[in-house]
C-alpha cells in the first residue's frame, strides 16, 4: 500500500482580514481628509477672493482710462464716483454758467478746462439714482472700500473724480476688497491713466494719507 503525504490545507483568511478597513482605519483616513481639507480650502477661498480682486480692479482701471479717452477725443467732462459700495458710475456734470466757465478756466496739458468749483454734480454720491448715470458697472462681490480723490491742480480732497476735456482729471486711488484680498487702481491726474496694484506703493499711502490697516493685501 502506498503511503500518501497530506498537505496542509490553505489557511482561510480569517474575518477580519476579509472584511477590508476597520473601523480605526477608516476614521483615521477621514481624520486625513478633514485635515487636508482645513489646510486647502482657506487657501484656494484667498486666492479665488485676490483673482476676483484684480479682476475688478483691471475693470475699474478700464472704465477710468475708457473715460478718459472718450474726454481726449471730445466727448466732454464727466464725473466718476461709487454710488455703492458695489459699482463704479459716471455722470455728466451740470453745465456751467458763462460767468463760471469765464472765471474758472484754467489750463492743463495746453487744454483750457474749467475750474473744480464748476464742475458741480447733479447730486451727492449717497444720493445720485440710475437716472443721473451715464454709464454703471457692476462690481459682482467685490466692494469699493474707499475712493481717495485729490483735484490735480489744487490738492482739494473730493468725493468724486472728474474728467476734464483732453483727458487730463483729478488724482485718485480706489481701495478695493473682497474678504482679507485686497487691489488698488491709481489715477494720474495729468494723464488721466489709470494702473493696477495688487500691493500698494508708499508713496502713494502717503499722498492719499491711506491708513495702514488698508495696504496690506490678504492672501
């Protein structure tokens, strides 16, 4: 009789090893997740808010030198102010008395424009409708937080930048936000150009007498 060897049989796995994760796997793998989660969303929320930013402000540099391109090309003087904290509009100012043009014209750039004084709004800011608009833009979720005017030829401090015949206006910066991001768009009055900053220049906190709290950019 043949002797015949028996081999052990293929251990079975046992039950735990079949059932795949434990529990303590699992929660420590969601543990990862939330904390990887923490970390990014913070992150990708602060630079979708600084992209929105700067989108704006290129927005609003392109209304300025639109504006002002429209004024070198005889459009007439306008007004650009923000009725709200969300939009950027520009008017039309009343027109001038003939004593008034007479005894303000000045001259810039080798044009002959009228004085600050007669460049006066159909109404304030807070209280300006559609109707006295000629041209609004919407900012989405971004907000004007301030808007620093400085007359070009007097220094003045005002509320609203005006655009004067052949282009020249006011100097004037706009603050602009959304969440901790931050953008800015200065306004050279002799050029009427207008120019995008992401990081505010000292020179220009310290000519609009801009607070600190206001030149820092959130990321």
């Amino acid at each position: 009789m043949t002797s015949r060897t028996i081999k052990n049989p293929r251990p079975r796995p046992s039950d735990a090893s079949r059932s795949g994760f434990t529990l303590v796997e699992t929660l420590a793998v969601l543990a990862i997740v939330a904390l990887a989660a923490a970390i990014a969303v913070p992150v990708f929320s602060a630079m979708t808010s600084a992209s929105a930013v700067h989108s704006a402000a290129g927005k609003v540099a392109n209304f300025v030198n639109k504006r002002a391109a429209l004024a070198r090309s005889g459009g007439g003087p306008c007004e650009i102010l923000a009725p709200q904290a969300s939009r950027i509009a520009a008017r039309t100012p009343e027109e001038a008395s003939p004593e008034a043009a007479g005894e303000g014209a000045k001259t810039i750039l080798g044009q002959s424009v009228l004085d600050v004084r007669s460049m006066t709004a159909k109404a304030s800011p807070e209280a300006a409708g559609d109707e006295d608009f000629t041209e609004v833009m919407d900012l989405g979720d971004v907000t004007v937080d301030t808007l620093y005017v400085k007359a070009s030829a007097t220094g003045e401090v005002k509320d609203t930048l005006s655009v004067w015949p052949g282009g020249a206006c006011d100097d004037a910066l706009f603050v602009l936000s959304r969440g901790d991001a931050k953008a800015y768009v200065n306004v050279r009055g002799l050029t009427g150009r207008a120019r995008v900053y992401d990081v505010l220049p000292s020179y220009l906190a310290g000519f609009f007498g801009v607070p600190v709290d206001e030149t820092a950019r959130g990321m």
